[in-house]
C-alpha cells in the first residue's frame, strides 16, 4: 500500500504538481500508449494513481538495471540514486 498526494502523482506523470486534469489525462494515454486520454477522467486519475505508485515503489528503485523496467522508471531510480549522494 502507498500514499500519494494529488501534486506527487501529477508531477510524476506529467513533470508539473500542480497540472490540470487534462493535462494528466493526456500523458497517461502517452505513457501507456493509448490513441485517446483514458474516460471517465476517474479513470485517469486511477491510472496516473498508479503509475506514480509503480515508479516510486522502493524495489523498482533498488534495482535500476532489472529487467522488464521502463527506460522512464530507470532514468527516474537514477535521478533518486544520485540525489541521495552526499
């Protein structure tokens, strides 16, 4: 189980905290890969709810190298690799 606020799922889907619905709905259907934004915009927001999830769950970023990651997982886990750096 995890916790996100609405601005941490925003930014991780679309690089901004404080985008509009449409605009997280728009990089959902782009990350997936969809031709249309995701309906009802429910459904966006449990999509975009849990690609945040995905990309922030501590396994993921234990093993940037593992297999089956996205290269925006693994460019995300280096990001929070190298922040954790003294």
């Amino acid at each position: 189980m995890g916790l996100h606020t609405p601005s941490e799922v925003k930014a991780a889907v679309t690089g901004y905290g404080s985008a509009e619905k449409k605009q997280v709905a728009t990089m959902v259907a782009k990350i997936l890969g969809l031709d249309a934004p995701p309906t009802p915009a429910d459904a966006s927001d449990a999509l975009a709810l849990a690609i945040c999830h995905a990309w922030r769950t501590p396994a993921a970023a234990a093993t940037p190298g593992a297999a089956g990651l996205t290269p925006a997982q693994r460019a995300w886990a280096e990001a929070e690799k190298s922040s954790r750096r003294p």
